[in-house]
C-alpha cells in the first residue's frame, strides 16, 4: 500500500540539518568494518526459501547509498545507521568464526570437529538460506555439533528448525545451549512473546514501521538491522537441552571450549555472554551493540534492570577483557583489536550506569519520570560514541525506564493516580475551550514548527470525536514532522505509524504472530493455562462454575481446569467431579481451550476423546475473548 506522505517543513529540514553538528560525522570506521571479511551475498540481495517465497528483500532499501548525505525527512544520525544496516551477506569475522548477517546474525563457528551456530535467526528459512550460502561459499560439509541460544528473545531461537531435525536433538545428537535453567529458558522465551501476544504485535506493527512504505519519508531502517527481512513468516523453536546457570561453566562443543557468563535479567529475562579461548572470541549477546539498547522496550515487555547491563559488561571485562581480540553480536558487525573491544565494553557499560544513577539521582531530588527524561544527557565521551547511539533504545524512554523499573508505574504526582480517562478528559477539555479555538492553535502551533504542542493539543480534538477529520489531519501532518526529526527508529516509525493511521484508518496489514504452533506446543502446560486465563472475559464469567479435566496424550500429564468467581485456574492432576474430560494431542486441546467456539470441529474429528458434559465448552465459549489484532491506537 502507498500511503500519503507529506515532505519535510522548513522547520524540519533546519532541525535535520543542524543536528549534524551534534554527531561525529568524520568518524568513518564502521564503514570499513562492516565490509570487513565480505564473502558473498545473494543476487540482487533478495532471498527465497524453497517454496519461492521471497524471505529477505533488500531491494526497497537501494536507495540508501552510502554517498548520499541525509534526506530532510530523516535525522542524519539515523540515516547513517539505515546506510550500514541495510548490508546482508556472508562474513568473515576471524579465522574459525563466521556470520550471515540480516537483521539477526546466523554466526557459525566453524570448530575442528563440527559447526556451532549461535543464534538461529527469526525464521527458519532464513536460517536454511544462510546455512547454504556458508556451505556453497566455503565448501564445508562439517555437520552442526551444537545450537547455542544467547537469550529468550524469538528472533534468536526462532530460525532452529532451518539447521537441524528436532529427532537429533531429542535423541542427544545435537546440544542446545541456552542460559538458565531449561525450565527458565522456556518459559521466558514463550511466555514474553505469547502471553502478551496480541498487545506485543501490535504494537511491533508501531515501532518497527512494518506498516510503513521503504522511502525516505517512511521506513528507513528499524535501527539494528534494515528491515528487509520477511517479518511474517513461520517461527520455530525447539527447547533447549543444556542450559547454563553459573558463570565459568564451560562446554566442548565441536572440539572448542566455549566458556559461559550467565547475565541474567539483563536485555532478556535470561542471557548469557561467550567466550571460545581457541580464537578468543566474546559475544556479551545484546548487552554490548552498535547500539544503546532498551532498559524498556517499547514495543512491550518486562522492564529490564540497566545496572545488570553494567554490572555483567564489567565482570566480562575482568575475566576476558586481557585476552579478547574480537567481539561479536548477534545484530550489527563486530568490533576487532583488543583496544577497541575492551573501549567499545567500557564505554557500553558506563553508558548503562550512567543512565541508571541519573535517573534515580534525579528521582531522589524529586523529579517525575518525564522531567527527569527531558533533562539528562550523556557526557560527550559516551554520547560522541556511535555505538551509544539511539538506534533501538532511546534515552528519553530508557531514563523513565529506569524509575519504571525501581519505583513503579505510579509518576509521583497525585494527580496522575486516579485521572480521567483520555477520552472523557478530551471532552470537557474541548467543551471547555472550544474546538475551533482549539483547532486554531494547533494549526498556529503546526505552523510555528511546535510539533509537540500540536500533537497534544489537537490529541483532545481527535479523542473528543474521532470522526473529526479535520483534526485528524493537522495531528497526523505533525506527528509525520515529529516522526521525521527523531533519532531513534522506534520513535520515527511510531510517529509515521500513528500519522499514516489517523489519516487512513486502521489497515489492518503489518502484523508479527508471536504464538505460532511451534511456540505454542513448546508451551509448558501451566503457561497454557495462564494463557487461557487471560483470554477469560471476567465480566461475563461471573456465577459460572465449570470444571474439565485433561489429558494431554503425547506427554501424558494430567490437568484439570476451572472457572469459579470469574477466575480460570489449573492445576496438575485429575480431579473426580469434572464435569468433562478430554483427552488428545497438546496442539488440538491447546485449540480447543483457546478457541472453544471452535470446539466441535475438533471433537467431530475424531482425534480427542470426550467423557462428560460437551455443553461445558459452550459455556466456556461464551466467556472466551477473542482479541481484535487491530484494535484502536491513534483514536480511543
Ligand atoms: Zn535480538
């Protein structure tokens, strides 16, 4: 879909212009090192899975060329990172370590007695395709000896099933590594994505762009990587079989020592940093990028703790800090030389604790979250650094992330803990003043290039009636100039996202599943259950008393189910007084608890046996949501 776009204004182009002095724009190495040790790429830097599907499409970014200064419309800070991101191919990074790199790094130690890939990429096809282009390249048949997972995010563990066969590593064949317990492990890696899934895509839709067209007055880059890899295509995962849970545990894996640093409740719930002493080689997984990461991530998830993210760089510092030669991640290109990595981790890590001890420096002196985000700057020998740049966490954010995690969701002001709704609020605001009084600001405000104030102002207008198009439009032309001055990509596409729907309305299109059947039949049966809870709409299920028991057939654990005061709970085993049974395979009872509107399809088909009342699943039809992929953001 085309949509409308408008260019920049004076204001916009001035603010883009003058922002270059603010950046090391002489400062070229990351131009050098991210062809470093190029092999190959695909043809036209587009990628296909067997089925012809196109799964990596470079094509809409080629106009970002490394010669051409920014666009008015992009801050030129951004525009720099679009143009090194937007490389895909296969790597050299030293003697023994390889990576294809898309967005997410397939990084392949090539170890005396077999491959170790660490991160698997976001989809299996992806995976297969950067395997092949390895294997083609450097004629290499060595079979994978093992699969490291770095951490609990998806777009690490997603692609596994594009390398190896689950049969192998059930069978002990092939080792997943992963932090934390496996228990640990599967539960944070599907319960972050699934749980809050609906919310997560949705507002994924938002801050990676992935509604908005490839152009300079849209998506540019989503920060880490380029944002031409198929979003939308099937994940996979297998859980792991080895999990680390104390740092200096070490494996032999493919004939190579890989040594372990466990960073827990750091950038995910569970990570860990690595280190292969044969080509000292470290990876500190996404602590340490060419990036500031997310203390808060906005697209959502659990608030993470900046000072682990120092604390666990400096540990990595101390073990391995004399001995590393080369650092790499698993988004972006690595950093080489013992000097630089050990400069690149220090100067990572302050930036964390610097982030954390000014916000809270500013909480104890009694600034509310937003007060203390407008205020705090980084000291230049950080900020002038790219890597401490904003391409996926922001400073703004990161800072209220801080107080987030330490003092809670509550700002300090007592006027904040019970407001009116924004809606109601925007209505008398708007009876109050008057819309046309208020509609003249904002289009004064538009003109005078305070976008800010004109987003907020005309914010009441758009709530109070959201059929106001006139409205509409003015807050969409200046959420577009806001989008266009930002510096961080999420920041950018969350305001072009916003502009684009308050002029078309919601489309419905750009949308990540997050709970596929992989994710969810890896599933613990507890966290099903929580799912299912969730789904309970509790107004409705109030006086209904339900009990079913089940019998998940491919594992053999029991369950039983209930719903009393409007509340779903389970627990392992059977009780006697269910008023149904089921029993089957986990993916057709994970249907039926999930979908039991559907239920009768399932049932007819023979695959789950029933004992009991089937009218149960009625009821428990009528107190099932259904969650609308595309609810309302820009409107109430
Ligand atoms: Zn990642």
């Amino acid at each position: 879909m085309v949509a409308e776009t408008k260019p920049a204004t004076p204001f916009t182009t001035e603010i883009n212009r003058a922002a270059v002095d603010e950046y090391p724009m002489s400062d070229r190495q990351d131009f050098g090192d991210i062809d470093r040790g190029f092999i190959a790429g695909w043809e036209n830097d587009q990628v296909f899975n067997d089925k012809g599907d196109l799964i990596h499409d470079g094509q809409p970014f080629t106009y970002i060329s490394d010669d051409k200064d920014a666009p008015e419309s992009v801050n030129p800070s951004l525009w720099r990172q679009s143009q090194l991101v937007r490389r895909c191919g296969l790597y050299k990074v030293v003697d023994g370590l390889y990576q294809v790199r898309f967005a997410v790094n397939l990084t392949i130690v090539d170890a005396p007695d077999g491959l170790v890939i660490i991160d698997t990429t976001t989809s299996a096809d992806l995976a297969k395709a950067g395997l092949e282009l390895f294997r083609r390249e450097l004629g290499n048949s060595k079979p994978i000896a093992a699969i490291i997972y770095t951490h609990t995010h998806f777009d690490h563990y997603a692609g596994v099933k594009g390398l190896v066969d689950e049969a192998d590593v059930v069978a002990g064949k092939i080792p997943i590594v992963a932090p934390g317990t496996i228990e640990s492990f599967n539960k944070h890696a599907i319960g972050e994505n699934v749980i809050t899934g609906n919310a997560m895509s949705r507002r994924m839709g938002y801050t990676f762009g992935l509604l908005l067209p490839h152009c300079d007055c849209g998506l540019v880059t989503i920060g880490l990587g380029s944002g031409a890899d198929n979003m939308n295509i099937h994940m996979t995962y297998i859980p792991p079989t080895d999990g680390i849970t104390k740092t200096g545990e070490v494996r032999n894996l493919g004939g190579w020592d890989f040594e372990f640093l466990y960073a827990p409740d750091t950038e995910a719930p569970e990570e860990m940093h690595i280190w292969i002493p044969a080509i000292k080689a470290l990876t500190c997984a996404e602590n340490a990028n060419h990036s500031m990461h997310n203390i808060q991530t906005i697209r959502g998830a659990r608030t993470r703790d900046a000072r682990n993210f120092a604390r666990y760089l400096d540990e990595t510092l101390v073990r391995w800090g004399d001995e590393v030669e080369v650092h790499h991640g698993p988004h972006t290109w690595p950093v080489w030389g013992n000097e630089t990595v050990v400069e690149f981790l220090e100067s990572q890590r302050d930036m964390y604790k610097f982030i954390h001890d000014q916000a809270l420096r500013f909480a104890n002196q009694g600034y509310t979250p937003l007060e203390a985000a407008e205020v705090v700057r980084l000291p230049e020998e950080i900020g002038q650094k790219w890597y401490n740049r904003y391409y996926h966490g922001g400073l703004h954010h990161n800072v209220r992330a801080v107080f987030h995690k330490e003092l809670g969701f509550w700002d300090g002001d007592p006027a904040t803990i019970l407001p009116l709704l924004p809606e109601e609020h925007a209505k008398r605001h708007v009876e109050l003043i008057g819309r046309e009084k208020i509609l003249a600001e904002g289009r004064n405000a538009f003109g005078a290039g305070d976008y800010r104030w004109a987003v907020q102002l005309l914010h009441h207008l758009v709530f109070a009636d959201p059929d106001d198009a006139e409205a509409k439009n003015l807050q969409a032309d200046a959420y577009e100039q806001l989008g266009y001055q930002q510096e961080v990509p999420q920041y950018r596409a969350i305001f072009l996202t916003a502009a684009m729907e308050l002029r078309n309305g919601v489309t419905g299109a750009g949308q990540v599943n997050t709970d596929s059947t992989d994710t969810i039949l890896a599933m613990p049966v507890d966290l099903l259950f929580d799912y299912a809870g969730v789904h309970l709409i509790g107004e409705k299920a109030e006086g209904v008393d339900i009990s079913i028991n089940f019998t998940f057939a491919d594992t053999g654990q029991e369950w039983n189910m209930w719903v009393r005061r409007a509340v779903l709970n389970a627990r392992a085993g059977h009780v006697p007084d269910a008023q149904l049974t089921l029993e089957g395979p986990k993916p057709l009872l994970a249907a039926i608890l999930l979908q039991p509107g559907k239920a009768s399809a399932i049932l007819d088909s023979g695959k789950v046996q029933v004992q009991g009342d089937q009218s149960v699943l009625d009821t428990l039809a009528k107190i099932t949501d259904i969650f609308d992929p595309n609810f309302n953001i820009v409107t109430p």
